[in-house]
C-alpha cells in the first residue's frame, strides 16, 4: 500500500474515531447530567463590573473606590452566574475579602503617590482568575467573558489561551516563547515542548494585556519591546481567510471570512494600510507541523512529554482504547477529552524519514513568515474554522486546534481579538500574528481592533 495512501487511511480513521466519541458523548449527556442549554447569562448591572483592570487599579490606588467594593461585587456576580457557566471551581470568597480589606487599609495609612503606587503594584486590589488545568477546561475564558473576573491567566501549547478567548469573545495573548516563566504549571512540557508552551494573559480590555504582560513576563519582559511606540499606518499587513484546504480541518466559516475581510477593508479604507493577501502553501500541512514539533526531543536530548503516562494508574500503564469502552459504561477515572487525546498521540507516529520531511517544512514555513514579518509586520489569519461550537462537537473535529496550533509550532507571539458577534449571538475573531518577540506590536493592533469593532460584548446585549 502507498505510504502517502497509508496516511491519509489513519488520518481518516482518526476524524471517524473522533465522532464516534463526540457522538457518545452527546448520547451521554442526553441522558444525564446538567442541561443548561436554555439558560442565559445575565446582563451586567453594577458598574464596578465594567470596568478595565487598569481602570479598576487607578481608583483603587486614588482612593476613589475600596478595593472591598470591588471585590464584593465580582463576588456577587460570581454568586449568580457561576451555577449558569461552571467556570470557576473553587471559591476563596474570605480570604480574598480579607485581603482586599488589608489593601483598604494600607492605602488610607500609606502616603505613597499614585505613581509610585503604579510602578510598586499596576494591579492592586484588581480580582484575578487563573485557568484551572484539573477539574475544567476552558473555564478561564467563559469566566470572563461573563463578567465574573477582570483579568485572567492562561497557558497555551497549541492553542489553549486563544481558542476559548475566541469562543467566548474576549482577549488572549501567546506570549514569545522564552519571555514567561511555565514554573509550576502542569502537565510539565518535555523536549522540543518546553519551547513552545506559553503562559499568557486572558482579559475583556484590550489596555490590559501590556500590563499584565510586563507583570508576568517580571526578567523576561527585556526580551520584548513594550516601550516602543507603535505607528500602525507604518506597519505592513497581510491576511489569509484559510489554511488553503487542509482535508483534515473543517472549511472555515463563511460569516469569520466576511469578518476578516471587513477588518482588511477597515484598515486599508480607515487606517490607510496596505493590506497584502498572501497563500502560505505548507500551512495546509499545520497539524503535521505541530505534531513534528510536539513529538520532537529537546536541545539536550530529553524526550517530550506522553499525556497517556500522565493518566497511569500510580504509575502503572494504561489502555486509552481500554478507558474508552470503561467511559461508555461509566466505569472510567478520566474524562473523554483526555482519553481521545491519548488516543490520538497513540496513532500518530511519524517514521524518521517523514519525521525530517516534516521538520523541514516547518523550518521553511518559519522562515517564509519571519523574513515576511520582519519587525513591522502583522499577519492577520482565522482563530478556529468555526465560531464557538456546542459541547462534544469538538470531539468530531479534532484536528481543528491547528488553526492556532501552527502558531505555537512556529513561536511566534500571537494575540487573538473579538470582532463583535454573528447573528446568533456567538462572538467572532481573528488571530494577530507577529514576528519573534514583537509582542507589542500584536497588543497595539488589539487595541486598534477593539476601539473600531467593539471588542468584548457585554452579556444580555445582542
């Protein structure tokens, strides 16, 4: 049989082994479980809500707002929206009022001006939400996007920051490779991996990202250029609507095209940019690309990271293909996400000589955009082939990831943007890519998109 045959027959017997679980865990949740289907998030009615991080920090530092306040009424909206969304699975309501009391009172007894205050602590007193790795996935972004934090912190290793930031509407950034530190995050990256995974920064406000960037990024952020000013008539900018027809991805909606292109027309007809369509051949091969990268050994030789040794039995191995028939009769420790996925990095196993193929053409496609970029350059390119999907359809589409995926393969610094929402309601957006530690010029164009299309929409304002 044909090697290129042979692939194809896998990789198609993968997409068929990716629906057949989605469709079991449709059935599954037809017959249990939550239904929440029929609920809406409810709107905003406390002002305090509405605000920036940034925003929030000014005032509390001015003493115009107590930092109580402010946590007392993201405690409330937690209160009402959380049993909605399940985002958020575990409470520290005292201790943080405690906290916010403390900062109360040193503000009254502490003579500092607000400068010195800003440069000490930019986010004094501002909530914070980090993404939980454990229990729920995703939870980061739809706790946000319904109002119940500010400012948030995510990691991203083929797309985990921007895919739910795109899903539910609002801001994610991927960092540089290199410039924040993954200290205590797990699963722990291995090999080629560690270079590619990022902790970045989830947010509703656009003005929030550098700040919390230079917060997070604490050494790291001298690798970046935050300080330079960004003149975006003088930036050169390109697009491109879809990875040019991948059979392993979905075709990429026809209402996220038209949003894009209203984004080229904005910034050649507004801004006066020039905006240059181009076709990058090998991105129709993205998830190959970062399954080459994922799979790779590190500098020193240490072999990557095996997310079905992460689900062993106290160290004893186990049979994705086992838990899936133990899930189906509801005899299994683990969820259906990670058993796919174990599933998955089972079946993909590239031999050396396409191993080579492929990193090869990864290395060229780098080169292609970098030289492309340069350091005034902005590629603008889909954040997922469809808007945000219903629970399990991810399942069906499980090479999808790669529209964000390729990105991380290649390190370069990507920020995605909310582009408002489609007629029902489920928010559009695209990714802003830059070149190697141009970070600062992905966020300027963030806010520019924020300020022409509205950026993150308010619950209950269709």
């Amino acid at each position: 049989m044909a090697p290129l045959f042979t692939a194809r027959l896998q990789l198609l017997l993968l997409q068929a082994m990716g629906f057949l679980i989605g469709l079991i865990g449709q059935i599954a949740r037809a017959f249990g479980g939550p239904k929440f289907g029929s609920m809406t998030t409810p709107p905003v009615t406390e002002p305090l809500l509405l605000l920036s991080g940034v925003q929030l920090a000014k005032l509390i530092r001015q003493r115009k707002v107590k930092c109580i306040d402010v946590i007392q009424a993201y405690i409330n909206r937690i209160v009402d929206v959380n049993p909605l969304i399940n985002g958020i699975v575990k409470y520290r309501f005292e201790a943080a009022k405690k906290e916010a009391r403390d900062i109360d009172k040193k503000l009254t007894e502490n003579l500092e001006d607000d400068a010195t205050l800003e440069k000490k602590w930019p986010f004094l007193g501002v909530p914070l939400t980090v993404k939980e790795a454990f229990q729920l996935q995703g939870g980061e972004g739809c706790t946000l996007a319904a109002a119940c934090s500010v400012i948030g912190v995510g990691s991203d290793i083929g797309g985990s920051i921007r895919m739910p930031a795109f899903f539910n509407g609002i801001f994610g950034h991927k960092p540089s490779p290199g410039v924040v530190s993954n200290n205590g995050q797990f699963p722990v990256a291995k090999g080629a991996q560690e270079l590619f995974q990022c902790t970045g920064p989830m947010c509703r406000y656009a003005e929030d990202l550098a700040p919390m960037l230079r917060v997070m990024a604490g050494p790291g952020i001298k690798k970046l250029k935050l300080d330079e000013k960004v003149y975006l008539k003088g930036l050169k900018f390109y697009w491109m609507e879809h990875d040019g027809g991948s059979f392993l991805m979905s075709k990429v909606d026809r209402e996220l095209i038209q949003a894009q292109k209203k984004v080229v027309d904005h910034l050649e007809n507004t801004l006066g940019a020039s905006v240059q369509h181009v076709k990058l051949k090998q991105m129709k091969y993205s998830f190959q690309l970062w399954v080459t990268m994922m799979s790779a050994k590190g500098p020193d030789g240490t072999e990557p990271m095996k997310f079905v040794d992460l689900l062993s039995d106290h160290g004893k191995p186990i049979s994705p293909l086992w838990e899936l028939m133990k899930w189906c009769l509801g005899l299994s420790a683990h969820t259906i996400p990670a058993i796919g996925l174990a599933l998955l990095e089972a079946k993909i196993k590239y031999s050396p000589e396409k191993y080579k193929k492929f990193k090869a053409m990864k290395e060229s496609l780098n080169k292609e955009l970098v030289e492309m970029l340069g350091d005034d350059g902005i590629f603008l390119y889909p954040s997922h082939p469809t808007v945000a999907p219903k629970h399990h359809v991810p399942l069906t589409r499980p090479f999808n990831f790669a529209y964000t995926g390729i990105f991380s393969a290649l390190g370069l610094p990507v920020t995605q943007c909310p582009l408002g929402l489609n007629a029902k309601g489920l928010p559009l957006g695209i990714q802003v890519v830059a070149g190697p530690f141009n970070d600062h010029l992905t966020l300027a164009v963030a806010q520019y998109l924020e300020k022409s299309f509205g950026g993150w929409v308010c619950p209950g304002k269709l």
